[in-house]
C-alpha cells in the first residue's frame, strides 16, 4: 500500500510520533492505523504519544537574522516552566538556527539538528520533559536591512513576542523603535493594500450596520462609513498608525523623517490565536509533578 504525506501527518498527529517513525510505522503495518499507533508504542514512543493530546500553548517565540534573511519560529509547551528549562531553550535555539536553511515549516520539521530531524528531536523531548511540545509556525523575511527584536526575553533571542522588520535606507536603531513598535501595537498588516478584504468588508458591514442606526439620510452615511473606514485602517496598518515613540507622527511618516523605507515585518507572539484550557496555578503545579 502506497504511504501518502496525509496518512504520516495523521498518524503524528494522533501519536506525537516524529515524522520518519510515523513513516516508517505506516510501511511495515501497511497502512493500517491502529497497527501503526500499536507499532510505535511497542518502540517506545507511548509517552511521546499519551502527551500528544494536551493543549500546547506556552513556550518560546525565537528569532534570527543573517544578511538581508530573517527567520523567526513558535515552539510551544505546556506550561511556562518548561520555557525556562534550559534543555527546551537550547532546542529552540538550535531550531531557529536550522530555519535559516528551511522554505518552510514542513522543511524545518524535516533538517537535520545534531544527526536527527527537527521533528524527532522534539518528540525526544516529549519524552524526556513529559509534557507536549509542538513546533507551531515558521515565518521569514527578507530585506536589505532585517531588523529583529524580542519582548520578555527568557534568554537571547527568544521569547514571548519576536519580531522581524524588513526596511530599505535608515539605520538598525530606527529599525528596533519599528520592531517595537510592532510587538506593541500589532498591526494587522504593512500598509492598507497588504490587509485582508474579507477583513475589510467585515468591518465596512459592521459600520453600515452601525451608521444605519442613527437613522441618518443615505448620503450622510456613506461620508460617516468613509471617515471611519479611514480610521480603522489607521488603526490596524503598521504605516498608519500613530508611532509610539511619537505619536503625533505615524510609522510611515516617522519612517521618511529616518530615510527608511518599511518593506515588510513579521511578529509572533506566544500561543497566540490557541484556546488554553483555564487552570488554577496549584492545578498546574500539581499535573506539572505528575508529568
């Protein structure tokens, strides 16, 4: 039976294998699923397996820059504590180093780190920590000048919130105020151009909806909705939103005044968009001691 990517991928995701053991699980079960799982715990991959299901949403965002190249990536665990363990850090240090060579996260998953995949390494680590790790999102860019920066570093160059800025002309120091800038304010996208339309539309709608109930005449409210369609992108676009070193001024304006050109930026946040299951502080201290 011929072995397809979506049978490895469902069978690690089910298991927490690493990619070349699922492989190599569905090839000598045939395909069979559950003889598959069954083969994996025979190998010892049952611990990595049994944490595979737990929500996965604290860990370590880390960056880093060579040239005009910048690579940021998310790799998660289930609790803050093992973003401070040393062995998890050095890992995610070594992950980020191997994304300089990778066009994407399923190449990451696949270079080698220390004579194994970058997916085996961290199904090993599964293993010896005992919780779920994951290695979530891969982003990179590219620039005449990559700008990197780190809010709530646990070490150097990694971790709550990572970003890239991308820029022509200006120098690093300008480049860092725009990186934290971005880590600050969040924005959605470069420029108005670069945002989603769905998100666009979305918002229009709302405030037809919302400019409707005034009950003003039709031609009052389509200058309402221009006006605070114009606000909302001021809001929600890196150029136009008011620079939080100077406020008076926006990010595009401040970048001119610099001699920079802002070409692209990249931020990831921690657990960022994941549903985290709440518990109490000794709830987590206690199943954190179970392992």
């Amino acid at each position: 039976m011929a072995i397809t990517a979506s049978m490895v991928k469902d069978l690690r995701d089910r298991t927490g294998a690493g990619m070349m053991d699922a492989k190599k699980a569905l090839t000598e079960t045939n395909g069979d699923m559950d003889a598959a799982i069954d083969w994996l715990r025979t190998k010892g991959l049952a611990k990595a397996a049994k944490k595979s299901g737990r929500t996965a949403a604290e860990g370590l965002v880390a960056v880093a820059v060579e040239g005009g190249t910048g690579v940021a990536v998310e790799v998660n665990s289930e609790t803050d504590f093992v973003a401070k363990n040393a062995d998890f850090q050095e890992m995610v240090g070594g992950i980020v180093a191997a994304a300089m060579g990778a066009a994407d996260i399923e190449a990451l998953n696949a270079a080698d780190l220390g004579g194994k995949s970058v997916a085996d390494t961290i199904t090993d680590k599964i293993a010896t920590i005992g919780e779920n790790m994951t290695l979530r999102r891969m982003a990179r860019i590219e620039g005449e000048t990559v700008v990197s920066y780190i809010h709530n570093a646990a070490t150097s160059g990694m971790g709550k919130i990572g970003v890239l800025v991308a820029m022509t002309g200006g120098d690093e120091a300008f480049g860092k105020q725009v990186a934290m800038h971005v880590a600050a304010a969040n924005p959605a996208s470069l420029g108005a151009d670069d945002l989603d339309p769905a998100v666009v539309e979305k918002e229009r709608q709302v405030q037809i909806e919302i400019a409707r109930e005034s009950g003003k005449p039709e031609a009052v409210i389509e200058k309402m909705i221009e006006g605070r369609m114009k606000k909302f992108l001021s809001e929600v676009t890196l150029l136009g939103q008011a620079f939080v070193l100077n406020p008076d001024i926006t990010v595009e304006a401040a970048a001119k005044e610099a001699g920079a050109t802002i070409t692209g930026f990249v931020r990831l946040e921690v657990g960022e968009g994941i549903e985290k299951e709440e518990e109490d502080f000794a709830a987590e201290v206690a199943k954190a001691a179970r392992g």
